[in-house]
C-alpha cells in the first residue's frame, strides 16, 4: 500500500529534509518547466529593499540556492548567515557555497529558539519554510525579537490554488494519496491569503509581493520525481502504475502538462 504522512509530521519532516535529494527533485521541475523565464530566486532577491552594510539572517536556508543563484549580486557589505535545523541540508549549502568568495556564516538553527541577541539583524528571510514551523507565532515573535528596529523580515510562500493541478492529477490516481497538494493546507498555515494577518501583530508596513508563474512540463518521468518526492511512497508496481496513468494524462492533453503556481513574498518592518 502506499504511504502517505502529514506536512506537520515531525518524523516526516527529519526524513524529508535530512539532505537536499527531495529538494533538489522539486526544484528541477521549476528550473526546467516554468513559463516565467525570470528565475524565481532571482526575483527574491531583487525584492529585498536593504542598504549597502547590512546583517542577514536566512531561516531554513536549504541548500543555499537563493545565494548561489544571486553570489555575484550580493554587495560586499552585507554579512550573511545561512541557518536550517537539518544539519544535512546545512552540509549541502556549505558544499554548494564553498567556492564562493563570499565569507557566508553558517549554523543549525530552530526558528522557535533563535540563539541570536535582540536587535541583532536588519534582516531575517524564510523563503518557502514557515508552513512547515510547528509553534508559527513563537517563530515569528523570535524573528521579530532578533531584528534590528527598523529592520525588514522577508517570507516567501505559496497560495491555496498552488499546483492544484498536480494534487488533482495524484487524486485521479488514488484518491487516498496527497502530494503536496490541498491536503496539507491547514487553516492555519502560513499562506499567501493569510499570511499578512499571521504578520500584523507584529510587524508594520506589511506588503505582499506576487510573482506570476506556471509550469509546463513536457516529460513525464519528472512529474513523477516531483510527486515521489512530497509525501507518499510507493512500490515499484505502484510506481510503474503512477507513470503509466502520467503518461496518459500527458498525451491527452497534448503532450504538455499545465500546473499553475501561485507564488509571493510578504516584506514587513519591525517597529
């Protein structure tokens, strides 16, 4: 049978995130399939509004490709530290980064127990992280405890109509399966549509920036990495089944698979 695990599963999440494998399995997909030929981590960056001398704190940095994507961009007054609680993916980023001239700092770090100082960074970014935080407003209160007044807090997410396709697409598959689709978006979560009101309390000058995007994905075997990678396992003829029924699905409409995004950053301002 197929297994399927929660978003906010502790288990799942250590296994999910233990290296960069899963990561780097969904974001091939949008590297090579998005219509928006602007680079989402490209557009991130450009959205941050942050003078020449700066402190930087990145949450749940990943693997490190918001800064290998813009390393030659980043003026030479800005101190960054790359923070995750998987000490796996951590690895990974100081592997990726350590070509870089730059001197990045790097440390395993919760966002519900920040070991910094108050007042200590003009920044602190979470880029497509905090759904996945357990205790949301203790993480938000230690990001805004650890800001500089004045200082800027950037968190990037998704909508509640994001993929949608994709979850309709693994649902008429097996109904009982959801990878990374509608399922796991709780009321709560950290979210484009509720996201400034998570915010507010908070911070001032709360703004939602959207970038616009879809995926159009032509092959099928990395729609099916993509989906193998969320939150399911399945056997071999489980998976031989799975990209049967993709492939059909693809010629059927044409030999290419539309899947919407819905994608933003929210930028706020500690008082």
């Amino acid at each position: 049978m197929a297994r399927v695990t929660g978003l906010a599963d502790k288990q799942f999440l250590a296994v999910q995130y233990r290296d960069a494998s899963n990561l780097k399995s969904r974001m091939s997909i949008h590297r090579r399939f998005s219509t928006n030929p602007y680079g989402l981590l490209r557009w991130i960056f450009e959205r941050f509004n942050l003078p020449p001398v700066c402190r930087i704190l990145e949450l749940g940095c990943g693997s490190g490709n918001l800064w290998m994507d813009n390393d030659g961009r980043i003026p030479d007054g800005w101190d960054v530290r790359l923070t995750d609680a998987s000490v796996g993916m951590l690895g990974q980023a100081r592997r990726n980064l350590g070509q870089s001239r730059r001197p990045y700092g790097f440390g395993a770090v919760d966002a519900q127990r920040i070991p910094f100082a108050g007042a200590t960074f003009d920044a602190v970014i979470a880029d497509h992280m905090l759904y996945h935080v357990p205790d949301r407003k203790k993480a938000l209160m230690e990001i805004q405890r650890i800001l500089k007044p004045g200082g800027r807090f950037y968190a990037s997410t998704v909508g509640r109509g994001h993929m949608r396709e994709l979850a309709e697409l693994v649902a008429g598959f097996d109904p009982a399966l959801d990878a990374w689709g509608a399922g796991h978006l709780d009321a709560d979560t950290f979210m484009l549509e509720n996201g400034a009101a998570q915010l507010t309390p908070l911070f001032t000058d709360v703004l939602l920036h959207r970038y616009e995007d879809a995926l159009v994905v032509t092959e099928p075997a990395p729609l099916v990495e993509y989906i193998l990678s969320g939150r399911i396992t399945l056997d071999a003829e489980q998976r031989a089944s799975l990209t049967k029924y993709v492939e059909e699905k693809m010629e059927r409409a044409g030999g290419a698979f539309r899947i919407e995004k819905e994608t933003g950053i929210f930028e706020a301002v500690r008082g």
